[in-house]
C-alpha cells in the first residue's frame, strides 16, 4: 500500500493557530477486495438499544459514561493472517534500503479493515472483562 503525509493547522477563534496536526494515512482506495482485506464490517448501536441502557441506569441509580478514544483505530493490532505492507514515506527512505517496504502491526488511519480489527480488539477486552 502507499501512504500520504497528512498536515492540518488548528485555529482558534481568533484566528491563530492552536497547534499542528501531522499525520501519515493510507491511501485505503487502493486496496482490494479478497486480496488487500475480507472484512470492513463492524456492528453499530441503534438509538432504541442506547435508551434502554439509559433507561436501565437512570431505574437503577447506575453512573452513565461516554468515552471517546480519538486514536482507535491505531490502537488495533493486525492479526498475522491480516497482515499489511506500506511502502516507505518519500524522503523517509533508509539508505540503501529504499525498495524496502514496512510490515504494519497495527492498523493505520484510512485502512478499509481498521474498523473491523477494533471491533474485534474491543470484544476480546471486554470479553476478557467477563461481559457477554
């Protein structure tokens, strides 16, 4: 697969900036069905099942809480039969390795399957955990 350098500035009302945003994406359009991934999908929550839990914790006392972990998808490992190769970003070349290319061991931002592995990363946990 190739990849991208991906920059954005960050402003703030008054129209300086915050700070800077780097990051190094797939070009996940390239990838191919049956050769590149099998599986992009991952399950949702419908409306109806998130009020039943808040109905459930407001009847029970329960403290409701919401996360958002804003680096998931770089928190899933590949599994080795999913595993990924990534050409080296330009001007980022080893020397004399240049046709070298990176196994990825974790999923990477604009992947079709990274989704799909955080699922599965998040199930084991929480499985782990003793939920059903």
């Amino acid at each position: 697969m190739k990849g991208k350098l991906v920059c954005k500035r960050k402003w703030d009302d008054t129209g300086t900036v915050v700070h800077y945003k780097v990051r190094y994406v797939t070009k996940g359009y390239t990838q191919q069905y049956g050769i590149n991934y099998n599986k992009t999908t991952a399950p949702t929550a419908r409306l109806e099942s998130f009020r039943a839990i808040a109905h459930l914790a407001v009847s029970l006392d329960w403290d409701l809480k919401q996360y958002d972990i804003k680096t998931v998808f770089l928190h899933s490992v590949l599994p080795p039969d999913e595993s990924m190769f990534m050409e080296q970003p330009p001007s980022f070349e080893c020397p004399s390795k240049e046709d070298w290319v990176w196994q990825l061991l974790k999923s990477i931002y604009s992947m079709k399957q990274a989704s799909h592995i955080w699922n599965k990363t998040l199930h084991a946990a929480v499985s782990e955990w003793g939920f059903q």
